[in-house]
C-alpha cells in the first residue's frame, strides 16, 4: 500500500494520502489520490478513518493497522458492489458502486 502519514512533532496527525491501496494481490488506484485524515475515537484508544462516499469507516489500535483496515476495507467493497450485476444490488447499493466505479479501479 502506498500512503504517507507523518506524526508532527506536537503529536497531532496528519492526513493519510492514498494514490494507490494493496490487498493480498490487488492494486486499486484512486482518481483523484485520496487524502482521509485520522483521529482518535470518542474513547480515544483507537485510531479511525472515514470515507463517507464509499461508506468506509474502520478503527484500528496502530495506525498501520489503520491502513491494512482500509485496504481490506476497499477490496471489500469492490468485490461485493463494485463487481456485482445491478440487478442484484438495492438502489443504494447501487450508488455506492457508480461511486467506486468513479472513485477507484483496479489494476
């Protein structure tokens, strides 16, 4: 997976910047890259990123947890929307995979 995270020097977290995702032998490139900044859940013991377009929202306890959630998250999804039949998919189902067809493919 190629993305960038830098801690600042005063702790606070900077934003995770996605050109492209991995997943065991999987490529999926974004257009445009991607740019998701991380925060600490309400608790403030889990890191947590949000893709509200995609409908992405993990937590991990690491943040390079964080980024293998996300991937996993992303093929995930394209696996079961992306690559379905619109026959089979709700209206809502439907949008989110017009807007992982736009979002990302596959390489």
């Amino acid at each position: 997976m190629r993305a960038q995270l830098k801690l600042k020097s005063d702790n606070f977290l900077s934003p995770f910047i996605f050109e492209s995702v991995e997943h065991l032998d999987r490529t999926f490139i974004f257009n445009p890259t991607l740019e998701l900044m991380p925060y600490f859940d309400e608790a403030g013991q889990l890191y947590s990123i949000e893709y509200p377009n995609l409908e992405v929202d993990v937590y991990a306890s690491t943040l390079d947890q964080l980024k293998l959630e996300f991937s996993e998250q992303i093929a995930f999804l394209w696996d079961n929307y992306a690559l379905a039949d619109d026959q089979e998919l709700t209206g809502t189902a439907q949008r989110l995979k017009r807007n992982l067809l736009s979002a990302l493919k596959e390489i």
